[in-house]
C-alpha cells in the first residue's frame, strides 16, 4: 500500500470535541500519543545513553593491564585518565538530555537544522533495519524553534508514516522558513528494492490521529497531502538577558 492511498482521518481530533469533557478526553489522547512515541523510541534513546559509557571500561582495562605491568608510562596513564574524564562529562550530558525527553521545558529552543539531525541520528538505523532509507535535506536553516514540538512531532510522524507502509521507501526531509513561520516536509517516495519488515516489537503503532493530537498540543500546523507530511513551526526568539 502507498501512503498517498491511506485515507487521511478527519481533522477532528476525538467525537467527544463538543462535550463537556472534551479537554479531558483531548488530554488523555496527548498523553497517550506522547507516551506511545517514548515507547517507541526508548531503545534509540538508551543505546545513546550509554555509547559514551562503553568506552569507558575499554580505556580502564587497558591501564589496569599497564599498571600491573610495572613501571608504567605515567603520561600515557595522564592521556587515558582524560579521555576517561571527556567520556564522563558526554555521559552525563547525554543522561542529561535524555531526561529532556521524558519532560521537557517549553523554554527550550534548538535551531531547525540540529533538531532535525538530532531525530534523524535517532532513527535512521532503526529505519534503515526494517526497509526505510530515511534522507535529511535540512541544511543551513537556524531559525530557532520550541525543542519539545519538533522532537514530539517529528519523530511521531516518521514513525506514523512508515508504520502505515508495507513497500519499501525514501523518507526524504526538507524544510523553508519564512519571517514567522518554518515548514518541515516529510516526503515518502517508494522504492524499487528491498522489502519492508513488519514492526512488532511488542506494542502499538503510531496513527495519524497520534500525530494530529500532538501537533495540536505543541501549536505546530500539521497537515497530509498525498504521500507528503507538512509541519509548521512558529519561529521563536531567545529571551532577553535579565
């Protein structure tokens, strides 16, 4: 099936819209899409976590063995203990950022082009595994925008778009700005080779109502043509130094 062939869901979020409890239900559904795409994610997210760990022990081993040599090279030791420093202090950061996704601060703000290449580096292997070759075309784009939106939608979206595919595709991302406004685009162009691998990793896959409930709750203007995906991100400003 192409994407272009899936029917696109009303832009109603929920039937209970009109009720009382509307907020409620739309908070449930916001939450539950957010939940579904750390899910999802968590493997990318821990194998981040921890590739500045590994290391780590390698380097520890190598001046354990050289230690017990006798006589050790006392500036080979000084290099290794640095390097050991370097790859703590990125641990710690990147421990740091992942917490960012579980919640993050709407005071937040990443320029355009390294918060898409930061969803890309998440992704694109994971993709790549199942049949999907995923192309990052932003470039040069620093206009700042919320870090939450972009990280929620954007990963939602990918996931969506090739949870719904059974053939092989190029997800290509590209993006315009203008004075107020940035346009990401999703492109989903089929493939000649290669087949898709089914996801079933134990739970659930993204929907378009997922994707539509996100961009609600992060302000971002979300809309589906054919076989392209179209987010629009308000342009942000850093705050004044007090």
């Amino acid at each position: 099936m192409k994407y272009s062939d899936i029917p696109v869901p009303s832009a109603a979020l929920t039937p209970l819209a009109a009720s009382a409890s509307s907020a409620a239900a739309l908070l449930q559904q916001v939450e539950a899409a957010r939940y579904a795409v750390l899910r999802r994610l968590s493997p990318s997210l821990r194998h981040h976590m921890v590739r500045h760990l590994q290391p780590i022990g390698l380097i520890y081993g190598v001046m354990e063995h050289k230690l017990a040599r006798g006589e050790p090279d006392i500036e080979v030791l000084r290099t290794n203990a640095e390097k050991i420093n370097e790859f703590s202090k990125a641990a710690l950061a990147q421990c740091i950022d992942i917490g960012t996704w579980l919640a993050p601060e709407s005071s937040s703000l990443v320029p355009l082009t390294a918060g898409v290449t930061e969803c890309v580096g998440l992704l694109a292997t994971t993709l790549h595994f199942r049949g999907f070759r995923l192309v990052n075309e932003v470039e040069g784009i620093d206009c700042l925008v919320q870090l939450g939106a972009l990280r929620m939608v954007l990963i939602a979206a990918l996931f969506e778009a090739t949870d719904a595919l059974n053939e092989p595709a190029i997800l290509t991302l590209s993006a315009t700005s203008s004075p107020q406004t940035v346009r990401l685009q999703l492109q989903l162009t089929p493939r000649d080779d290669g087949c898709v691998e089914e996801y079933d990793d134990g739970y659930r896959k993204l929907t378009w109502s997922d994707v539509q409930a996100l961009a609600a709750a992060e302000a971002v203007d979300l809309s589906r043509q054919g076989a392209q995906v179209t987010m629009s991100f308000s342009i942000e400003t850093e705050p004044a130094a007090a």
